[in-house]
C-alpha cells in the first residue's frame, strides 16, 4: 500500500505549542500545522486575535511576565499531555537611534525577546526530556547577524537568544530532543506595522 507523505503527517497527529499565534509568521505556521491534522495551543497577549478554528486551542500569555509564561505553559499541558513540537516565535519590535533607547525599553526587548523564550524552551526541555524526544524551534532573525539600523535592542536581542540557541544544540548533541534556529529575514507581515 502506497502511503502519500501528506498522508503520512496526518496519521501521527503532533500537539504542538505555539507563541504569536495571532499574527505574522505565528498565524501562518498556526493555519499549516491544524490543516495537516496537528493540535496547535496558540498564545496570545489578546485571545480575541486569535481566529476561531478547529484544532486551535487560544491561549493567553504574556512574554513580559515570567508568571505569565509559567502558568499558560503548564495549563496548556495539562490539557494537551505532552507537547512534540514547542515554537518559539513570538516578538516585540522597535524604532528608533540607538543613542535614545531607554533602559526601559531595552530591558523589555530582551525579556519578551530572550528571557521569556528562555523560560518557555526550559520548562519544554524538562517536559521533553522526561518523554525523551521532542523539538524546540527558536524564531530568532537573520538581524541578529546583519543589524538593522534603528532597530539595536531588537537586533542585539535576537543575537542573544541565537547564541543561546546554538549553546544548547552543542550540549545536547546526542539527545533525542532536538532544537532549531530558525533564523527569517525579512517577511511581509504586520510587524513593522506595530513598531
């Protein structure tokens, strides 16, 4: 019996966790994932951003709140049971002169940015490692290696968590939890928009 690959994906069906799935790059990877049969927990800052559709299941979170990130994680297992796949994708951007950047906002960059996906791949790895598989996929940006100008806190933050990234695949070279960086340029989609 000939078995198709779309097919294939459609008879394991994944729990996947997803960050920013209301807009951009997270909406479109959230709408892939539930059209190939996959259960997708989407977060959001505002649920009602998130469109109503079968397999996705709205969840609210925060990046700028480590207890934000902690209790919708571990609400959204326990519905799920386990996550295969957790994404990291959600961001926070800005404009402006380096020279004129708040403390404020650069401290946010980096905890919506680094810190909060820090949190969420951590408390995935425990889960995945207890189960002994799973992937992690760290949205960073290819301006983490190619600055954008007016944009450093942003730039500076997705080096960052690249780097941080790229530590843990070497750690865990022989795991059978793997974690990618996937590292876009620049896609159109309303994030400028909300700069």
């Amino acid at each position: 019996q000939c078995v198709t690959r779309r097919e294939a994906i459609l008879q394991i069906v994944k729990n996947v966790f997803l960050t920013g799935a209301s807009s951009g790059i997270g909406l479109a990877v959230a709408r892939l994932l539930v059209a190939q049969g996959c259960e997708v927990w989407g977060t959001s800052r505002n649920l009602e951003r998130i469109p109503k559709m079968p397999r996705l299941h709205p969840v609210l979170l925060d990046l700028n709140d480590p207890r934000s990130i902690e209790e919708a994680f571990k609400a959204a297992l326990a519905e799920a049971g386990h996550f295969d796949v957790v994404i990291n994708n959600a961001g926070s951007g800005h404009f402006g002169p380096a020279e004129h950047l708040s403390e404020k906002e650069i401290a946010s960059r980096f905890q919506i940015l680094v810190f909060g996906q820090v949190q969420l791949m951590r408390l995935a790895l425990r889960m995945m490692h207890a189960r002994g598989q799973g992937l992690i996929i760290n949205v960073t940006s290819l301006a983490g290696r190619l600055p954008v100008p007016f944009m450093a806190a942003y730039n500076a933050a997705k080096a960052a968590l690249a780097s941080f990234t790229m530590s843990i695949q070497l750690e865990l070279s022989d795991s059978r939890v793997h974690i990618v960086d996937l590292q876009p340029a620049d896609i159109c989609t309303e994030f400028n928009e909300g700069l």
